[in-house]
C-alpha cells in the first residue's frame, strides 16, 4: 500500500497515430493516488487524446496503461474502472437528473435502496439538494457540470478524468466552478486527471502539470516548477509572458558565493547557481526574465549589482498593475510593476534603469 | 515500481471473450446488418443479373439480343423512356406554376392550391387510373355527358395519371427551392427596373435551376418505375414495368424478364448516382442572417393568368379524381346508376384485403424501422470500412424500381437456402427493406444532432453496445424510429409493383385488390378499397405531421 511507491496510473511509452500522423510520440508518467495532474497545451497537442485513450474511447498504438496494477490498454470503456466527465457533460436527455447519476449504478444491478441513497448524497455534495426530479433542459450550465461530475462519482472510479469541463461555462463561472472541483477532489481524495488548454486554469486547479506540445512531454512539475524554472522556451512562453535576452556564462565563482557571471550585450548579470544545471563556461544562455521580476528605478538612481538601461515606450495602467514596454539596447521588454499606487509612474519617453533579480532562470541556448 | 503488472497474459480465457465482444459489438451488429442488407437486397438484384445471362446452356448474351431484335421489347423500353421525359417535362413545368403560385401568388390561393398539390400524396399513384376510368372510360362520366369518345385506354391516359400521381413530388421539392430563395434577391432587381417576366427569367428561374433538375430526374425515375398506371390504362401500349409483369405471369419467362428488369434498372442506377453523387449539395443559398417578411407583390395579369390557365385545371382534375372516387365507393356506378350503396364499403373481400394489407404494414413498418435504426447508427458510428457501400444498399432500395426488387425476390426466395416464397415473410421483408431508407435518413439526421459523447458517457459508465443502444440510443432516436415505422407502414399500405409478384392466390392485399378490380372494370369495388386505404395513409401523414411539429423531424419534406 505504499502509495509513493505504486502510482495509481502510469502511462509507459504511449504512442498513437491516426493515419500517418503521429499524434502521441511516446508518452511516459505517472499519476500517484489523490492527486491532481493536468494535462496542459496548445490545442492539436494531443492532450486530449490522451485523456481519450486513458478512457477507452481511442485506442492505443502502443504502449502500456497500467491502473493499479492492470495494464488496461486492451479494455474497453465499459470495463474500465475510469470515469470521464465531458467537454459537453454528455448528459443523458431523457432523463432527469437523478437518473443521470445512477445511470452506471443501475447498471450495476444495485438495489434501488441503496442507488437512491447514494445519489442523495452525490447530490449534496455537488450542492443540487433538491433539483434531482428536474430535467437536464431545465438546469443551468453551471448545474449541468455539477450532474455530470456526480455521475461520473457515482461509481467511486480509481480515477477520475475531466476533458475540459470548464470550456462551456462564462468567465466567472469558470472560477467558481473551478475552485468547486478542486474543492471536492482534495475532499473526497479521488485521482483525477484534468485537461485543459488555459494554462492559468491548469496551475491553479493542479498538484502537477504535465505539458504536452507536438506530442511530446515537454515538462511534468508543481505549478512553482512550470513557471519559475520551465525546463525549455516553449514551457516558458507557453505559461505567462516572458522576456528572453541571450547571454554567454562568462565565469564561475566556484568557491565563495557561487555566483555565475552571465554576458549580455546590455550588461553583465551575475546569478544564483542555476536550477543545478551543470553549465560550464562559455554556454550560451537564455535568460528568462518574468515581467513581475524586474524592479523599475528612475535614471537618476545610484548603481545596483545587475542594472541595466532603457528607455519607457509605452505604458498602460490597469488599476493592480503598471504594464511598460521598455527599449533596452534594440529590444523590447515587458515589465509589470504592481501596486502603481506606491510606485513612481513612468511616463514615455522617460530614461529608466532596472534590475534583474540574481535568482532568474537559464536555459540553454541549445537543446 | 509496479512489479506484478496484469496484462493480457494474465486473463482468463472468459476475461478475453468479454473483452473482445464488448471492443466489438458494434462490428458484431454491423456484420449481422450487412448480411441483412446483402441477402433482401443486394442478393435479389444480382440474381435478376445472372438470370438476365445465364440460360439453360450457360451464360449467354442471347437474351440481350432476342431484346434489342424484337421491337416489342425494345419498344417497352423506349415508351418507357418516353413516358419518363414527357411526364418529367410536364411537371416541371407544372410544378413550377404551382410552386411559384404558392409562394408569390396572391394569399388566398395559396393554400387551396397546395392542399391541391400535395393531395396524391394520400393516395396511391394508380388511384388516377380508376378515376380517369370513370370519367373517361366506355361507360365515363364526361364522356356520356358531353358525348364524347376519347379513349382513356392510351398514351394520353397514361400520361395524365402519372402526371397528376408525380405532381406532389415535382411540387414539393420545387416548392422547397423557392421558399428558400431571399425574396430581397428579386426585391433588388426590381429595384433596378426589372419588370416579373425578368425577374422570372433572370432571377428565379436560374437560381432554381440545380433544385429543378433533381425534381426532374426523382419524377422521371418514379415515373418509369410505376407499375399500376401503365398496366391498367397503357392497354396494348408497351411499358417496362407491366411487360416484366406479364412475361412472369403469362410467360413464366424469367430471363427475358430479368432482362426488362436490368433495362429498367440502368437509367435508375445512373440517376440515383447522379442525385446522391454529382448534384448533392449543389444549389444555392440564399438567405443569410434573419429573413425579413415580405409583402406579396401584386403578379403582373399576363403572367398571373398564364400560371392559372395551367394551375386550374390540374387542381381542377385532381379535385375531381378524389370526387369520383368517394362517388364510386358510394354508388352502385358512377355516372350510370347514381343510387347510395354501401356494397362496395362493405364487401367481405375488399376487408380481408384492408386488413391483410394493416397486418403486412404494420410487421413491416416494425421490421423496417428497427433495421433502419440500427443501420443508421451503425452508418454513423461505426468505425469499420464499408460503411459507405452500407449506406448506399440501404438508400438503394428506394431508387430501384419495385418490379425489378420483386422479379428478384420471386428468384433469390423461391428455394432454399432462404425459401421464404408463399409466406407473408418475403412480403414482409420485401417491403422492410425497399422502404429502409426513409428510416435510415431519418435516424442519420437524428443522430447527427446527437453528440458522440453521450453514447461514449454511456460506455464510459459500464454500459456495453446493446444497453447503451437501448436505454439511450433508441429513446433519443425515438421520433426518428417512428417516422422510419410510419412512413414505411404507409408506403407499403400503398405499395403495388412488388407485391403483386409475391402474392399467393388466396391471400389479398389492398393494393393488388384494388389493381385486379380496377383491371376487371369493378370500379365500385376498386374505388370503395381505395377510399378506405386513404383513411388508413391519411392518419398516417397526420400523424408524421404531428411528430414533425413536435420534434422537427420531417420525413415527408425529405422525400
């Protein structure tokens, strides 16, 4: 029973083609029990399909898919013990709500007792006391979502998927039901794995984030790993805006602070020793500098370790934040300063410096 | 890491067995629809191909050639081409004016004047015969009165019928095309100074064009499929459908009748390719965004009157038709003794060949609509090769003339392995299968408005095909279950070309009744059968209407 030990799912050397195109070029993870992993990224990633294929709606072209111990590649849906709430929640028209969720424990064969008993509960715990006799027409989407969540509860699968349930709902829906699912998945402990192709959606709602891109894992991590230290520039881009700039790691102070020096055209820039990459002198860099991260000074500031230049572009204020477009050497950088209140306003045409943190990550310029 | 993996290996046999009938059942059903589809459909019309070549000494072309060398038979079939063209040609044009009437004209005639078209609909095509009969016959009405001697018993006499039978189809589908052009389009050429004549010419008529054609080729095709008109008023005057008949009953000559049959058969192979294949989606739309009402222009008088001096009539003559019908069933002969009799109404006979006629429908209106059920979602979702060549068996049915299906089921049915012949169960299948594709359409409209995800919700919560097929497919798919049910109850209430060779004698139906009392000049009779078949199909189109509304489905517009 060693949950750390034996994941509830894992996916080992997944592939699919549809024709000759390759959808899913050798997909590998696992999912421990009680976790929430998202799969995230651009549409065509093949995020869905792989949900699918762990469904049993798309069969595989190779690979395994061992829950629990069984590789249930060959299985059909019907003999999965999966549960899938749909993009279009799939409700069932001809029936009200209460026969949508004991749909599968009817066919379980299970007293009428006990299936009434437990769609009660289902019904509580989806916040729908009370609306079991209506028909699905008749519900608002947001309850819709909720019916087709307790269904697919319903059967206590060993793992629960969710095939971007939140596309159909408007903006603040969105959230609620978001923080809702959540909510219930930490509460009731289930497995679930959840896609999307928001990338705020996926690292508020995730334990873990796996994005797919091309069919390929780029990177499986927490939230903070995606964003903070994504493993290549399309993870970095992919989640929030980025600004790159290139460097040259020009030394290594290997015994005192352990400071790597890094060679930009703009400046020099010393930091933190990296994401415990082993970076040698002379690599070629990226810098990847998060708008939030960089703090603004007004020209005339006293020099600072890891300072560069510019000049103000453009600005547009949004109330929590100051959005500028900097020009620094021949490009353009992104800075948010938040909290504008307490901060100097900059205007255009206003000569700037600012700093770089020394934690900001590195990627290699190659591979 | 997982150590004791349980794969496929692992399973026991019975696990595998489960596995794999529930990956498959779907393909299972599709196999077992397939062998359907091959055996009362495909089956019969290969056989009518062997037997067109294969003679007692083998195969042989010479029955071709006894065709093309005797012009009795080559006749029939250019009669029977002439006959398709006229009668295309005339109800496009016919079909037209009432289209254009019903549509543009002024408001009060509109419906008096659709209802007038679409009157067939509630009979049988050879309804027109008895009628044209007892106004035009020997002994008919006009004829005494104005003392005229035309001869029903002729060309002309089968061309009107077949043109009043068709009218409904010509109109429908022309009617269709009209509503569905943007009134705005000839609003801005009037604008520009063109006067109705242009806009007809200009606008209309081009615009309308793609729609027409297939009018004319599903009148046409319908047209030289008919049986009932040509054989009881084309008299000595060679047709297809009658000739196949005769050289069955009279001759017993198969071969040459299957030769008729592939002959008919051709021009309807090519033009079902042609409609499902070349012109599908051809047409124009043109109305985008909301549709705004438009006032009816005042027509100009030329051509207002032009239109009406072919609509009157027409309406007229169909108006009349029923009339004589309802008098005939009514009275002991129309136009000769007048007095009320309900003889004819109640003749023992004629109501065992009613009820005969409800039973076949009914098992076939079942049969037919839960093949057609299933075919259409085994069509739609299932993920084998052949789905297509599937599809078109099952839409094949309604494109092949009746006499052809019915040759070929007298030949594939009459000995084993599948010796259904003198059984109500050839009848039955007959018409189950030549009717599939009204139901299939339907359940494939149906379906393509249901979402692949709710069968695969179902899957996903532990239901295998066949629960998943019945407790949420088939309730879904209800309204188009029952149109697939009622339309083919209908139709096969009505149905005469088939049946009549796979009848036995002692067993009656309505439609081969009322064909041999016709035949026999029993008009009475003849028309008193008609009447009550009406009543039966006009509930029917009553109750389509109904589900229509409530569920928008419409299987009679699809037709």
């Amino acid at each position: 029973m060693g949950n750390k030990e034996t994941p509830m799912l894992e996916l080992v050397d997944v592939h699919k083609s549809f024709g000759d195109v390759k959808v899913l070029k050798g997909i590998s993870a696992s999912i421990s029990k009680g976790e929430l992993l998202t799969f995230v990224g651009p549409s065509g990633c093949g995020k869905t399909t792989l949900l699918r294929i762990i469904g049993g709606f798309t069969p595989i072209t190779s690979g395994k898919i061992i829950l629990d111990g069984e590789d249930i590649a060959d299985l059909p849906p019907n003999m999965r013990d999966t549960k899938m709430v749909f993009q279009s929640y799939a409700l069932f028209p001809h029936m009200n709500v209460r026969k949508n969720i004991g749909f599968g424990l009817k066919l379980q064969k299970l007293p009428q007792k006990k299936i009434d008993d437990r769609v009660d509960k289902l019904l509580s715990l989806v916040h729908l006391d009370g609306l079991g006799d209506r028909t699905i027409d008749r519900i608002s989407g947001g309850q819709q979502q909720r019916v087709a969540l307790a269904r697919s509860l319903a059967l206590e699968p060993k793992v629960l998927l969710l095939d971007e349930p939140l596309s159909n709902l408007d903006a603040n829906l969105r959230v609620v039901m978001r923080d809702e699912i959540r909510n219930i998945q930490e509460r009731i402990g289930i497995t679930t794995i959840f896609v999307t192709h928001d990338q705020y959606e996926a690292m508020s709602i995730s334990d873990r984030l796996l994005v797919l891109n091309d069919g390929v894992i780029q990177q499986i991590g927490t939230p903070s790993d995606i964003y903070e230290t994504p493993d290549n520039r399309f993870i970095a881009e992919f989640v929030g805006y980025v600004n790159f700039l290139e460097g040259k790691i020009e030394s290594f102070d290997q015994d005192s602070s352990g400071l790597f020096l890094v060679s930009t055209e703009y400046g020099d820039i010393s930091l933190n020793k990296i994401n415990e990459r082993n970076f040698d002198k002379g690599d070629e860099v990226f810098l990847v500098i998060r708008p939030e991260t960089v703090t603004l000074f007004p020209s005339d500031a006293q020099d600072l370790p890891n300072m560069l230049t510019g000049k103000i572009l453009h600005s547009m204020y949004s109330g929590n934040l100051v959005k500028y477009t900097i020009k620094c050497g021949d490009r353009e950088l992104l800075i948010d300063q938040y909290n504008p209140k307490d901060s100097i306003k900059f205007k255009r045409g206003d000569n700037i410096k600012f700093t770089v943190p020394r934690t900001v990550h590195a990627l290699p310029k190659k591979g | 890491m997982a150590e004791a993996v349980i794969g496929n290996a692992q399973r026991s046999l019975w696990y595998k067995i489960r596995i794999f009938v529930n990956s498959h059942l779907i393909n299972i059903f599709a196999g077992g629809l397939f062998a359907l589809l091959a055996i009362f459909l495909a089956f019969p019309l290969v056989m009518v191909f062997i037997k067109s070549l294969w003679g007692d000494d083998g195969f042989t072309f010479s029955f071709y050639q006894e065709f093309f060398s005797y012009n009795f038979y080559y006749w029939s079939f250019l009669n029977t081409m002439i006959l398709g063209l006229s009668v295309m040609v005339i109800l496009v044009v016919v079909g037209f004016c009432f289209a254009y009437m019903t549509t543009k004209g002024p408001h009060w005639m509109r419906t008096p004047l659709k209802i007038c078209a679409l009157m067939p609909l509630c009979a049988p095509p050879y309804i027109f015969s008895i009628s044209l009969i007892t106004l035009f016959g020997r002994n008919g009405m006009i004829n005494n009165f104005f003392n005229l001697d035309l001869n029903i018993y002729s060309w002309t006499g089968v061309i009107v019928a077949q043109c009043l039978a068709f009218l409904p189809l010509s109109y429908m589908m022309i009617e269709n095309v009209l509503n569905s052009q943007n009134p705005s389009l000839e609003e801005s050429a009037s604008d520009m100074g063109a006067s109705e004549f242009t806009i007809i010419r200009a606008i209309t008529i081009p615009l309308a064009a793609p729609g027409v054609l297939k009018a004319a080729l599903l009148v046409f095709v319908m047209t030289i499929a008919e049986f009932g008109n040509p054989a009881i008023l084309g008299g000595r005057i060679p047709f297809l459908a009658p000739d196949t008949y005769l050289m069955i009953t009279g001759e017993g000559d198969f071969n040459m009748a299957s030769v008729l049959s592939v002959v008919l058969m051709v021009p309807c192979i090519i033009i079902f390719i042609i409609h499902n294949y070349i012109l599908k989606g051809k047409g124009y739309t043109t109305i985008v965004g909301k549709p705004t009402a438009v006032d009816p222009k005042d027509m100009t008088p030329v051509i207002k009157y032009s239109i009406l001096a072919i609509v009157v009539p027409v309406a007229i003559m169909i108006l009349l038709s029923f009339a004589v019908i309802f008098l005939g069933a009514f009275v002991k002969i129309v136009g000769v003794d007048n007095t009320f009799v309900i003889d004819h109404m109640l003749n023992m006979q004629s109501n065992t060949a009613i009820y005969n006629s409800v039973k076949l429908s009914l098992m076939a209106g079942l049969f037919g609509a839960i093949v057609g059920t299933l075919l259409a979602y085994v069509i739609m979702r299932g993920k084998f090769k052949g789905r297509k060549i599937m599809e078109m068996l099952a839409l094949s049915g309604f494109a092949l003339p009746g006499t052809v299906i019915g040759v070929g089921y007298i030949m594939a049915f009459n000995s084993p392995p599948f010796l259904l012949a003198g059984t109500i169960w050839i009848l039955i299948l007959n018409c189950a299968f030549r009717f599939l594709a009204v139901g299939v359409e339907a359940g494939i409209s149906k379906l393509h408005q249901i979402s692949i995800e709710i069968e695969e919700a179902s899957a996903d919560l532990g239901a295998d095909f066949i629960t998943t097929f019945f407790k949420v497919i088939l309730p879904i798919m209800f309204s188009a279950f029952i149109a697939g049910f009622i339309y083919t109850f209908m139709t096969t209430m009505m149905s005469l070309s088939s049946v009549i060779f796979l009848v036995t004698p002692g067993f009656d139906l309505a439609a081969v009744y009322i064909y041999l009392t016709a035949q026999l000049g029993e008009l009475g009779l003849a028309s008193a059968a008609t009447v009550k078949m009406m009543l039966i199909v006009v509930v029917c189109f009553a109750s389509l209407k109904l589900l229509a509304k409530k569920t928008g489905l419409d299987v009679i517009e699809k037709k």
